[in-house]
C-alpha cells in the first residue's frame, strides 16, 4: 500500500518539460580570406569586364542621342542602333528564353559558373570586400578590428568603410537610374539639387540594395534569397564539372611537418589546414562534399593548390572535376569526352536556334509600322460610278530618327483603284521621327471582275530610302447582287 502511495507521489510531482523551438538560427559573421590563383584572376577579369560595361555604356552616345537608354515616359528603348517599342515585347521575351537556356546549358556542363563570376551579388560582394580588406586589412586584422574596444582606431576604420560602401552602392544607384533616364542631364541635376522625385527614390532604393547586399548580407543571399540555389540540383548529374574535394586522396586528413612526407603515418594529401573553409565566400567546408551553398568561384581550389605547392604536393586535391570522372579516375581527356553528351548537345542545337533566330529577326526588323483595319461601319458600298467600294483606316508609323517618305501599293486583285482621303494626296510622305499617321484608303474596283465574297488584298509600304517593304494582309468584300 505505501509502494502504490509513494509511486502516485512520485507521479504528481514530475514537472511539465517544456521545449522551445527556435524559427531563426543565428550564424557567425563569414570572415573571407585572400586568395590569388588562376580562378581568382578570372573573377576580376569578369568584376572588370561586367562593370566597365554596366558602368561605361549610359556615357556611349549614338547618333547623337544616349546609346542605351530605356525611356519609359516616351515608351521606347533605344540599344546602340536599334529601337524598340512596347509592341516588341517579343522580342524580350526571346531574349529571356535564351538566357534561360543559357542558364541551363551552362550549369549542366560546368555547374554554378553564373554564380560564382558574373552574377551581380557575387561580383558586388568581391567589390565590397576588396574595399573591407583595403581599410580594414585580411580576415585576421578584421576580426581583431571587430573584438576590439571602440577606440579612434577603430571608429576611423569603420566609419571609411562606410563611407566607401555608401558612396559606391550610390554611384551604383546612379549608373542604374541612368539606363532610364539620360545620364548626362541626370548627373548635372544632382550636382545643382533638382533631381525629380522618383529619380532620387530609384537612386537611394538601389544604392541601398547594393550597400545591404553586398556590404552585409553577402552569402545570406545566395543561400536563402536566391531559388538558383534549391533547383540548381535539377539540372546536375554525374558528368557536370563541379567544384569537389577528393576524398580518397585526402583522407584520412591531419597536420604534419613538410619533411614528413605526403602520406606520413597513414595520412592523407589533407593537412587540415582548414584555409579552403576560411577563402570560401559562403563560409561551407567543400571537404563536406557538395552542398547548395557552394556557389562554385573556386577560391577553395586556387588556396589548395597553393599550400600543396609549398608543401611539395600535387595540386588538385580540390579541383572542377565530375562525379563519374572522380569515381573512375577519369583523365581529363575522358571526363570532356563526357562533357559532349545528349542533354548537352540538345540545349545547346535549341539555344543556337533561338539566337540565329532573334538575331536574323532583329537584322531584318523593319523601321516602320503598318496596321490595316476594315472600316467596320460598311463593309462593302456602290460609288455613283458603279464600282465597289471598300474603306481602310492604314495606320503608319516612323519608328526611325529621321523623316521618312513611303510609297503604297495594293494588290491581290486586278484593276483596284487606290483613292486617298488627303488633300495633297501624299500623306506617306515626310513622317516626322516617331510620328503615327492615320489614313483613309479607299478601294474601288469594277463590278463583275470578280465574284461575289471575300478576296484577299495585299497593302504593301515601302520606305523610299530603304527599300524596305512591309506586307500587310487584309480582304476586299464583293457583294452579292
């Protein structure tokens, strides 16, 4: 009896445990090391070559007017020679296709090379940290900066880097707000304080996100902001060239002397150096195998390759290799060999496709508009002479920089009779830039030439000085008697 009392005792005075779960894991700050070698250098050639364009282009002039330039409030969009109106959307839409065919080729065949040379966030986050390392020093004067007290030092330190950061990411704004607005007007506008509205707000907007992203946010980005990262996998498999550690010569990994030999008491090529973790922009460890986060720039290769250097090692303990070409031992001869293989050479026929397409498309753009409508009140009338009569409303439009004269002819019937509602009786000729004129077309053919319904009729426009030729189908109405 006292066991059962003293067990319900027992029972009742167990307190509730309560668990809590935590929605946000805080990380540590990702404190990037230095690193030269052959990747290094290509992502500065790509830093130079992506900003120099970015940055360069809004001051090229063509023709008198900006080289690049989105002009929103008059709806047309000027790149070098050609002009563009929201009616091309198509052709926006080809060039988003490609890119996105691009995408996919070249992450088949070499992985996450958009995001580790040429993608913005990587390439502003290499800017920004450049401009760290200069004020601040390499990843270990920085943390000892960081635990430091406050002090004039540090205060002086941190606030250049400040202004550094905030003075690029607004000159970054600028360039941007450029690209819609002339560039030359615009920089004299802020210099004299009369910017408009919205053109301060794009500057700030975009400069600041450039100042967060690259200046703070850095590799937050690319793991949890970008969707690259999560369907990236998708478009992997065993012969895409990856960023990748080989375990089998690496293993097991542990420090040694250089005199002791590469692979001293049983040891692998790893020495445990951990310098591939402290290079590597995302903070991961690469000898974890492949993750997400790997953003593939190859930091952690140029900084292996250095310490097996001065160790007397080979290089390539971690290297762009393939899961098939690693598990085989494949030279590097049979790993391109695999490179080459359906899924490849089926983006690659589709992307080449699309591109000769957009391209052949864009050279024979014509520099002018023809829209044809039927006069929807009558379709079909007698004049006092006899004939059949239909109407047309012919909308014509100079998309050119220049005036422009246009000739008409009509065809798909015999004996058709153009008669114009104009004075002059010219109304193709002398459109003024970017002018939209409308004319009335009236088309008159003889009874009986023809039989009673529907005919196709061709308006065709020709630009005098090109001799440009746009083709327009419409139909000529024969009524029945």
């Amino acid at each position: 009896m006292s066991d059962i009392k003293e067990s319900a005792v027992n029972k009742t005075t167990i307190p509730a445990q309560e668990v809590v779960f935590s929605l946000y894991k805080s990380e540590d700050k990702v404190y990037a090391r230095s690193v030269s070698g052959l990747y290094n250098r290509w992502r500065w050639v790509m830093v130079w070559a992506t900003q120099l364009f970015f940055y360069g282009v809004p001051w090229l002039q063509w023709d008198g007017r900006q080289a690049m330039l989105f002009d929103l409030e008059a709806k047309r969009f000027y790149i070098f020679g050609l002009i563009f109106h929201p009616q091309d959307l198509i052709y926006l839409s080809f060039l988003l296709i490609v890119s996105a065919l691009a995408l996919f080729l070249f992450t088949a065949v070499a992985g996450r090379l958009w995001c580790g040379y040429t993608c913005p966030q990587t390439v502003y986050t290499e800017i920004y940290m450049w401009m760290e390392t200069k004020i601040e020093g390499d990843r270990i004067a920085r943390m000892r900066l960081d635990d430091s007290k406050w002090n004039l030092n540090k205060i002086s330190r941190k606030s250049l880097k400040q202004f550094a950061w905030i003075t690029f990411g607004l000159w970054t704004g600028v360039t941007f707000v450029g690209y819609f607005s002339p560039i030359r007007e615009l920089v004299p506008a802020i210099v004299e304080w009369q910017l408009g509205g919205w053109e301060t707000f794009w500057i700030c907007f975009y400069g600041f996100a450039t100042y967060g992203n690259a200046g703070y946010m850095r590799e937050q980005v690319c793991k949890y902001m970008c969707p690259y990262a999560r369907f990236q996998s998708a478009m992997f498999d065993g012969d895409t060239m990856t960023v990748t550690y080989d375990e089998a010569r690496g293993e097991p990994r542990g420090s040694r002397s250089k005199k002791a030999g590469e692979n001293a008491n049983g040891l692998g090529s790893c020495i445990d150096c951990s310098i591939c973790v402290q290079v590597c922009p995302t903070g991961i460890d690469i000898r974890d195998g492949l993750q997400y986060e790997c953003i593939g720039c190859g930091a952690c290769i140029d900084a292996c390759d250095d310490v097996m250097d001065k160790m007397g090692y080979a290089k390539g303990l971690i290297k762009y290799t393939t899961q098939n070409g690693l598990e085989n031992r494949w030279s590097r001869q049979q790993m391109w060999r695999r490179l080459l293989r359906p899924r490849v050479l089926v983006y690659t026929a589709i992307l080449s496709a699309l591109t000769i397409g957009m391209v052949v498309s864009l050279y024979f753009k014509p520099d002018f508009r023809l829209d044809v409508l039927r006069d929807r009140a009558m379709l079909a009338r007698y004049t006092d002479a006899g004939k059949i009569e239909n109407v047309y409303n012919l909308k014509l439009e100079n998309d050119t920089e220049s005036a422009r004269d246009y000739s008409l002819q009509v065809t798909g019937l015999p004996d058709l009779d153009v008669h114009i509602s104009d004075n002059n009786n010219q109304p193709f000729k002398g459109l003024k830039p970017f002018e939209t004129r409308n004319v009335i077309v009236e088309l008159q053919l003889p009874d009986g030439v023809t039989s009673a319904g529907s005919h196709k009729i061709y308006f065709e426009m020709t630009d005098v000085e090109s001799k440009d030729t746009i083709k327009e189908k419409s139909v000529f109405i024969v009524p029945s008697n």
